[in-house]
C-alpha cells in the first residue's frame, strides 16, 4: 500500500491532473470513478489505483485485475473530485486521423474555435453522441480534452467520440470542404436561422469561443453563417447549448430521410 505524497507514482499522478503538458508528453490522462472505469475500453488502461476502503469493498470488481492500493487519504489527497469515490487509471490518449471522422457518410461533425470551459467541452461531446455525430475538430487554443473536469463531463463519451485536434484550423476546413462537407458558422449575424438549411448532406457545426464567438477569419471560411432566434433581451445562448440545437437539428433532419 502506498502511504505517502511523496511517492513517484502519487507525484506522477498529481503532475496528471494538473498539467497538460504532462499528458501530452506521456501521451496518458487520468480518469475516476468506477462508472469511467467500467466504460474504459481495456486496451487503454494502463494502470489502476484504488483507496484502500474501495479496496476492501469491491472484491469482486478487482478480481483478477493488477491494481495499487493508496491510503485512504492519500487517495483523498490525488482525487480531483469533492467526495473520491475510490478508484482511478491512468489511461492511454487515443489518435484519430482526421479521415476516420469522414469514414460515415453523410458526415455529421463539430468544429470548435477556442472553448474554454472544460464544462463546455465535456458537454459537448456527451451531447455530440447524444445526436450521433461522427467526432468532434478542436484547435489548439481549446481547452485540453483531457482536463479532469472534461472527461467528467463527457460521462464516458470520451471513449466513443473520434476527436482531431488541429494546428491549423483554417487548413482543416479546407480538407472538409475539398471532400464535400458544408461548414455552417454559428454566429449572431447569420443570413438565416438555424432549422432552414439541409443538413442531411455531410456538413459540420462551427462553434466559437464563449466570450468572443468565432474569429472573423473562421467564420469567413463557413460556407453559410447561421443563427438562433432569441426572444427577450436575450443576446445569445451557452456555447454548449447552442452546439447541441445545431447537432440535434441535423439528427432530426437525418432521421426523417
């Protein structure tokens, strides 16, 4: 049992959490909790902690499992949760080139510009699965995928959602538009409101920062800008929100070909 913050697998831990320059270098992220732990697909393990309480409780669930066991308040200590429930992995990063989210046709995706919320993210891609879209494009400048507070609130749609992360967005678009992909831009000064264009041909959902939208040179790229009536003094909606009534839109067009 390991009983001390002092530990080069605790410190390593902690450095995985904090650090997403850590997770890139070792190419590893961090997930809790036992529903996550029970969604990792096996091949991506690659090591299991768990506090000694959980331990002693979940026999059956370790069973045949190489795992290390923490102290109880060590493991309280490395949680990034309020209330641990008592098991964590470290876990391998998985690469998508970017042909594998144009394999389904017509391709549904989203294009993110610079998110920040890690909330934001996570909910995008949890609401992403939700309406069956085929991955999700991010930049560079977007929060990490794997911050701890994403992967929570992906609630396991991180194993299941095909993800690029690009270095040149505007390069990445042309690539989709060379392929057939219509970019629709979300934006509060769009030509028409969101339900009026076809979405059942491969199109993709560009969705900007939260404080700023999209970059005038982003947005410029789309194909058609597109927006959402508001009613009241309301201006605009939650980047997440206004993501999933595009993404939803297109799956209730699709469902009805």
């Amino acid at each position: 049992m390991i009983t001390s913050m002092g530990n080069a697998q605790v410190k390593n831990l902690t450095l995985l959490l904090k650090k997403a320059k850590a997770r890139r270098e070792q190419g590893l992220f961090v997930i809790e909790g036992r529903k996550m732990f029970e969604e990792t697909p096996k091949e991506w393990l690659l090591q299991i902690y768990v506090s000694e309480t959980f331990e002693m409780e979940n026999k059956a669930l370790l069973s045949g499992k190489t795992y290390e066991t923490l102290s109880d308040s060590v493991f309280g200590a490395v949680s990034d949760t309020q209330a641990p429930q008592g098991i964590l992995a470290l876990v391998k990063i998985p690469e998508y080139p970017l042909e594998r989210l144009l394999l389904k046709t017509p391709a549904h995706l989203l294009i993110l510009e610079s998110i920040q919320d890690p909330g934001n993210l996570g909910t995008m891609l949890r609401t992403g699965e939700g309406a069956g879209i085929d991955g999700i494009i991010l930049n560079r400048t977007t929060v990490d995928l794997f911050n701890p507070k994403t992967i929570r609130s992906t609630m396991g749609s991180i194993f299941r959602v095909p993800f690029f992360v690009s270095d040149d967005l505007l390069k990445t678009m042309r690539f989709l538009k060379e392929r057939g992909v219509t970019l629709y831009a979300a934006h509060l000064d769009g030509a028409v409101s969101y339900e009026q264009p076809d979405y059942t041909k491969p199109a993709a959902f560009l969705i900007g920062n939260e404080g700023n939208g999209l970059s005038n040179e982003i947005a410029k790229m789309a194909d058609l800008s597109v927006k959402i009536p508001m009613a009241g003094q309301v201006e605009s909606l939650n980047a997440a929100i206004s993501a999933a009534l595009f993404m939803y839109e297109a799956a209730r067009q699709r469902r009805r070909v």
